[in-house]
C-alpha cells in the first residue's frame, strides 16, 4: 500500500511539475506548397527576440522533417523583412528541381545575405548550408558568391529529426496567449505568454516581445485531448475565469465532456508567483 501511495506522489509530481522561462518568445509560421516553416524566436539579454531555430513540418500529414538551429544569423523579430514576410522564401539554388529554403541573414543598401538550406531528395531534408551572398561594393553592379558550409566546422550543422505529428493552436485572452502543444494529434504541454510587457534600455522603457512566464506539460493526463475533438473547431477547450471570487482569473482546461457534465483541470492564478498553478478537476453541469 505505501509503494502504491509513494508512485501516485511521484507521478502527481511529474504532472504538476511547470518549467519556468522568463525570456522572450515567439513563433511565427510561414506557408508553403508543401510545407508550413516554423521559426521560433528568443530574447537574448535586452535586445528584441532573435531567431532560435526553424522547424520543417510536411503540411500533408503534420509532421515534422527536421528543426534546424539558427544561432548564427541577425534577423529580430521587429525587423523590417520580419513585417513583409520576406524574410524566409522557397527557391531553386542550383537547378536541380528541387526547391531549397532561402533565410535572411543581413540586408542593406548594397547587400544581401541569405543561408540557403538545400533540399536532399534522397533523405527528404534540408540538409546541407550555404551562404549566398549579394554585394554591388559601391559600384552599382551586383556580384554573387554562394560558398557551401563543411558541416564538420559548422556548429549548427546538428539537425534534429522527428517523425512525430506535431500540431500548435493558440488561444487569445485579454492578457495571455496560451499555447497548446499536440504531439501524435494528442496534448503534450501548455505554454502560457505574457501579452503586456516592456524592458528598459537606457532608462527608456520600451514595449517588449511577448514573455513567457510558464510551460505546463499535459503529456502524463490520462485525460488528453485529440487535435480532432469537436471543442477544438470552437475553441471551448480553454477558457479564463475566476473560479474563487479572489479577483483573478484561471485557467480552465476541458479534459472530458458529455451531454451532462464537462471535466475541467484549473490551474488557478499565483499572484505573488505571477504563475499558474494546477489546483483541482472541476465538474460543470451542462444547461440545456
């Protein structure tokens, strides 16, 4: 009985364990033939959002091909190319017929650098990097370099592969956005981001990135939603109310529902800790 007792502790534990991460994050996602290209972006000290890394997911059965690290590059998230959607493009580099991917690196008057991602048709991934380069030097004539990276003295040439289904929804209240994150079409964690929040340079306070204040995993829920549940086409899923009268408002994730009744998980707001906190499974009767 107390070896039964001790798993149930241990495994509560890993259920309402929440990773905390006070650096600035975004996901912006661009649309292709074939392919929706994620780039995750991370605040690096003051400055605004940079790029983190790119993720390649197939559009057709949702998963993901490759997550390639972007450590090298200058793009931020308020950049000019960022607002125009230029800053990433599908292009053929050598002629071969196949399309490759082109990301900003450094633009200007004169100038501009992309890496290129080519695409291997035999392992179906980005694979080999190059810098392609754009100058007119002054002169008004434009000259092309393209120099391939050797991947044994490139640091970012690690590339992960994952042949999981991968899926992201975003909910919008009034302060957070909250992100849902889907593995094998089933919920794998929570990622709560604070809207509203400025950081100061020079003693000027400046609107920053939206912030993450917590990541909450759901991977260990028996009851785990499905990509394809009838809440998700109306986002009743997840909602924000104040479930004690204290002034604040929680988080309140739908688990299981019926014609009678709906299962909610609360994760109810820390104001000291300025976190979520699971608390309770909450019943609610259905009106009719």
């Amino acid at each position: 009985m107390k070896i039964i007792l001790g798993l149930m502790i241990l495994l509560n534990l890993f259920t309402t364990a929440q990773a905390k991460d006070k650096e600035n994050r975004h996901l912006t996602q661009v649309s292709f033939d074939e392919y929706l290209v994620q780039i995750n972006w991370v605040q690096n000290g003051v400055v605004p959002a940079t790029t983190s890394s790119m993720t390649i997911i197939d559009k057709k059965s949702h998963r993901v091909i490759q997550t390639i690290p972007l450590g090298d590059n200058s793009l931020w998230i308020d950049s000019e190319v960022v607002a125009s959607g230029s800053y990433l493009k599908m292009k053929d580099l050598d002629e071969d017929g196949h399309k490759d991917l082109w990301l900003y690196t450094n633009w200007g008057t004169g100038v501009h650098d992309h890496n290129v991602y080519r695409f291997n048709p035999k392992t179906k991934t980005f694979a080999d990097r190059y810098k392609h380069n754009e100058n007119d030097y002054g002169k008004g004539e434009w000259k092309t370099t393209v120099e391939k990276i050797d991947p044994k003295n490139d640091p970012l040439s690690v590339q992960t592969t994952d042949n999981k289904i991968r899926h992201l929804t975003q909910i919008n209240f009034d302060e957070y956005l909250v992100q849902i994150n889907w593995v094998n079409e089933c919920t794998s964690s929570m990622t709560i981001i604070k809207k509203k929040s400025h950081f100061v340079y020079d003693g000027i306070s400046t609107p920053a990135p939206n912030r993450v204040i917590q990541t909450i995993p759901l991977e260990e829920d028996t009851d785990n939603l499905h990509i394809d549940s009838g809440v998700l086409a109306n986002g009743s899923y997840l909602k924000m109310k104040d479930l004690d009268e204290d002034g604040y408002k929680d988080l309140w994730l739908l688990t299981s529902w019926g014609s009678e009744v709906w299962h909610h998980k609360i994760y109810r707001f820390n104001p000291k800790k300025a976190t979520f906190v699971y608390l309770k499974e909450v019943v609610e009767k259905v009106k009719h």
